[in-house]
C-alpha cells in the first residue's frame, strides 16, 4: 500500500522531470539512448495510474 513516500504518480513525475533534465545536458549516445527508453517508460507508467488527487499532507501537532 502506498505511503506518503511511495506515491505512484508522485515517483513517476519526479522521474519524468530528472530524465528531461538528464536530457538537456551532454550525454553519449548510449546514456542518451537509455534516458530516452527510461522517459517513455514513466510516461506510459503515469499514464496507465488512476487520476487520483493525493491526500492532503498531514499535519503534525
């Protein structure tokens, strides 16, 4: 079951974002090649999870 660190949507986003990033920099062909595989795997991930909003965040007292 997922946690308040272990939010599907949330990992596949933040994975989405770093291999962008990853990609606007100088990379071989094969790092490069590997990033782009990486990046089109998250997208088809995020795409296939349920459009749920996350939970508020908790507050602690």
């Amino acid at each position: 079951m997922p946690d308040d660190f272990t939010n599907p949507r949330e990992i596949a986003e933040l994975n989405i974002e770093h291999f962008t990033r990853l990609l606007r920099t100088p990379l071989d062909e094969l790092t490069r090649a590997t990033v782009e595989r990486l990046l089109v795997e998250e997208r088809q991930k995020l795409a296939q999870l349920p459009n749920i909003e996350s939970p508020a965040p908790r507050v602690r007292e």
